[in-house]
C-alpha cells in the first residue's frame, strides 16, 4: 500500500510496494523496509537518497526528487532557526519562572504578606485573574532530579545496546560509571523512557535544556547543530560542563552531499563556547587548531562485548572460498566503488561481500554485472561473526579526500578483533595498526588484495591483541576526564 500526503509518498513495506505511476507527482519517497532486507533493486533516477537510519528493528530510507534537495536543505535551516528562537524564548520564560518562584519563597515577600491583605480592598482583586499557568512538565524531570550528576548526549542514532557509535558508547561508559544520562534523539517517535541502567531516551521535540539548567551536569555534543549550539548556551549558562567532541568532519559531509543542516559557524561557535574540545583524529583536531589549541585526541573504539564471539574467531576458522568483505555505511560520499569494482574484475576468484546500508540506486544497478559483488543488506553487530569467520580479509575502501583523512573509522577495530587482515584506501590515520595495510592507489588495492593467501601467523595475532588492549571504549573514554570534572565541580 502507498499513500500520497503534501507530495510525500510512503512505501512502508520497501520499494516494491510502489503503485505504477506514483513516482510522478512525488517530491519525497519515504521506505521502510526490515533491517537486514535488501531493498528492490530500483527507484526513479529522478530521485536521489538523502537520508537513511535506523528506526526499531527496521531501516528508513528517504529519497528525495533532485530537484527539491537544495529546498529541503533551505527549509531545514528555516527550521533549525526557528527552533533555536524557540529554545531561546524556552529559556528566557524558564529564567521568569525562576525570578518568580524565588520571589515567592522569599522572607520579604512572606513579610509582606500582612501589607498586601491589607491593601487588597484598594486594588483589584487578584481572584478575579486568572493563576499563571504552570510550566510544562518536562518528561523525566523528577528522575534527572535524582542524579548526582547528569550527562546530556544528544545523537542522530537512536540508543541500541548492542550498538557501537560513539555517542552510544560515550553514554553505556558514564551510565556504567554511575552517571545519569540524559540520551536526546534528534529524530525520534519512541517515547522518553530508560532504555538501558541509568539511560533515558528522550526525543528532541521533548527535550527543554532550561528546565535541566539546575542540576549538576555535563553536556556532550557530537553535531554542531544550530538547535544544539543554542542548549548548549543555555545549559552553560546553568553552570553545565560544556564539551564538544568532534567526531567528523562535518563540513566535508556538508560538501559532499550529506549533512544539510551544517554551518561552518556554529560549528566554531560550538568550539570556542566548549570548556573542554576532543577530536577523533588528528587532522581534525589539527582543523580547528587555530581556534583553541587544547583539542585531546580521542580515537575510536570498539566494545568486544557487541560482537558476540571470541577474539580472533576468524583468524582461527578454516579458510573456504577466498572471500573479502566489507561492512558499514555504504554512501557514495565516501565509499570507493571504482576501486572495489576494479578489484572485482581483476579477482574474478574472489568474492566481495557487502553488509550496510545507505546503498543509492545508481551504485546498485552498477552492480548488476559483478556475479562477484554480493550484498547481505543489514546484519546485527552481534550476528556479523557469522559471516566474517568465512572471510579471508577485511576491506575499507574509501575516497582520497579530506573527508577520509579525518575518518577513524569504527570497522578497523573490529576487523582487528575478529583477526581480518585490511586493505585500505584514502584513510592515513590507521597507516600502521596491525594487521593492516594502507594502499596508495587501485593498483595496489587489489595486489594486497591478490596476496593475503592465508590466516595471520600468532605472532601477528599477539601484536595486534596488545595493540587492541588501548582500543576498548574503557580506555579511550578515560582519557576525556569529563566524568571527573562534572563530578566535582
């Protein structure tokens, strides 16, 4: 079934639910499809993907007409405007509310009490006006009162356990820590509620910084939103621990495609307003040096827990038909499929396998005539052991660029635990971990391919299990001090 709304047509059960003809008039296509379905192999090469996430336990594909993106982009910031001049007037009536509830409690005015009964018969009487109106009830506000401290981390990804984004990560270590957090979720329908011991999701139209401004905390921002730019002032001025944790480069998403909402200045905004700053690589942290010097870099890390096997389970399965694979996001921003397809052809032997999302139309139906390119759609983080065990090597092919060379990606860390050997392309951060192999160009892409004939030696494995001791999200974490700081100050 399909339903037509403003120019929006719903496909809830994937792609293939289309009526004949209802491309035509839609502006926007919104898919909902099960995580790990693959979806139908085409849409209208008028449309192009714009967004994709996780929603539950199925993904939400939005595809967008070309020529409406530059005025969604537009109507995205109008958007973003407006909810910060409504966050603002939030914390001003907040402020008021505040002024007059001290006012009330105060020994002057209880004093006083006596003079103005008084003086009631002089003036008019104040039964006859309405009471003020009390202020809205801020969801979980009586429990984020209990907390001895209070972490706020807004993402874009909904809180899974099992998963393993670094705003995830940063919010299981301080919950583990016996912090309270407070998990704001740019785009959700799920109601606030506690989602794992001391983590409380709540959705960002819910989500009202003023009445949080009391209570003891730290806020940790990973996107320098124009709306979370704006709680950030409000929630420094309460006294809150500001950091600002860049975790991409932001502005190259912006360049490429993604990222609609940015703007370089909020970002810098955000960065001079943080009391601490940490950074993913050093070429960010390097990026925005010249606006404070004090950036910590704070690599990825990766939580063995997630991936539901023993360390090394691929490197000691026996090896079967010679297979690479690759998981992840799948976005043409980034992903070299040039590179990939040139390997796919000059390995006609081996067999590439595809597991994530984010996948556009046009880079699939160039897939059609590779029998040697499989893709597996999404899989469960705790369920990819399944597939690697049979892998003989992990890839992470990505574009030479700006954007690649402030990338840590997540995946290298766990190819390391499951004791892949890695190619990778355009990513000089991880030129020299373990296990991996950083190659300059296609040609050498598929030669290191061409070559891994067999399981790492236990030499190899002992130098890549110490290296992945300073890996976990424990000891990478630790190192933010931001626990410590809003504890005592």
């Amino acid at each position: 079934m399909t339903e037509h709304q403003a120019g929006i047509l719903f496909a809830p059960n994937g792609l293939q639910s289309l009526e004949e003809g209802a491309l035509e008039t839609a502006r926007l296509v919104v898919v909902s499809q099960p995580v790990g379905e693959e979806a139908a192999s085409h849409i209208d090469p008028d449309f192009v993907l714009t967004s994709a996430s996780i929603v539950g336990d199925e993904i939400l594909l939005v595809y967008s007409r070309a020529a409406f993106v530059p005025r969604l982009a537009e109507l995205e910031r109008e958007v973003q405007l407006l909810s910060a001049r409504a966050d603002a007037s939030a914390a001003e009536a907040a402020g008021l509310r505040r002024l007059t509830a001290g006012l009330l409690s105060s020994w002057s005015w209880k004093v006083t009490a006596p003079l103005r009964w008084v003086s009631r018969p002089f003036l008019k009487d104040a039964s006859q006006e309405p009471s003020p109106a009390p202020p809205t009830a801020f969801p979980l506000l009586a429990e984020l009162q209990k907390a001895r401290s209070l972490v706020v981390i807004p993402c874009a990804v909904p809180f899974r356990s099992s998963f393993n984004q670094r705003p995830i990560s940063m919010a299981r270590y301080f919950a583990d820590r016996g912090a309270t957090v407070l998990y704001v979720v740019l785009e959700s329908a799920e109601p606030a509620q506690e989602v794992y011991p001391r983590i409380f999701h709540l959705p960002l139209a819910a989500f009202d910084a003023a009445s949080i401004a009391e209570i003891p905390g730290t806020y940790l921002c990973t996107r320098p939103d124009a709306v979370l730019v704006e709680a950030a002032r409000t929630l420094g001025a309460g006294g809150y621990h500001i950091h600002y944790d860049l975790m991409d480069d932001w502005e190259e998403f912006h360049r490429s495609g993604e990222a609609p909402w940015y703007s370089a200045a909020a970002e810098r905004e955000m960065v001079r307003l943080a009391a601490t700053v940490s950074a993913v690589s050093g070429k960010l942290a390097e990026k925005f040096a010249p606006l404070r010097a004090d950036i910590a870099v704070i690599p990825n890390g990766y939580d063995p827990a997630t991936l539901n096997c023993p360390q090394f389970a691929a490197a000691h399965a026996p090896l079967g038909t010679k297979t690479v694979g690759y998981f992840g996001h799948l976005s043409d921003a980034w992903f070299d499929w040039e590179t990939v397809l040139e390997a796919a052809r000059k390995l006609p032997a081996v067999e590439f396998e595809l597991i994530g999302y984010g996948l556009s139309d046009r880079s699939r139906a160039r897939l059609a005539g590779y029998p040697n390119i499989r893709l597996e759609g999404l899989v469960a983080q705790s369920d990819l052991h399944r597939f690697v065990r049979k892998w003989w090597a992990g890839m992470i092919p990505f574009r030479p660029s700006a954007l690649a060379a402030a990338v840590d990606p997540l995946k290298v860390y766990e190819y390391l635990h499951f004791g892949l050997p890695t190619v990778a392309t355009g990513i000089s951060g991880i030129a020299g971990y373990p296990l991996v192999e950083l190659a300059a160009d296609r040609a050498a892409f598929v030669s290191a391919l061409d070559r891994v004939q067999s399981r790492p030696g236990e030499p190899a494995l002992a130098e890549a299990a110490e290296f992945l001791k300073a890996c976990v999200w424990k000891e990478r974490l630790g190192k933010l001090n931001i626990w410590r700081r809003s504890s005592h100050e």
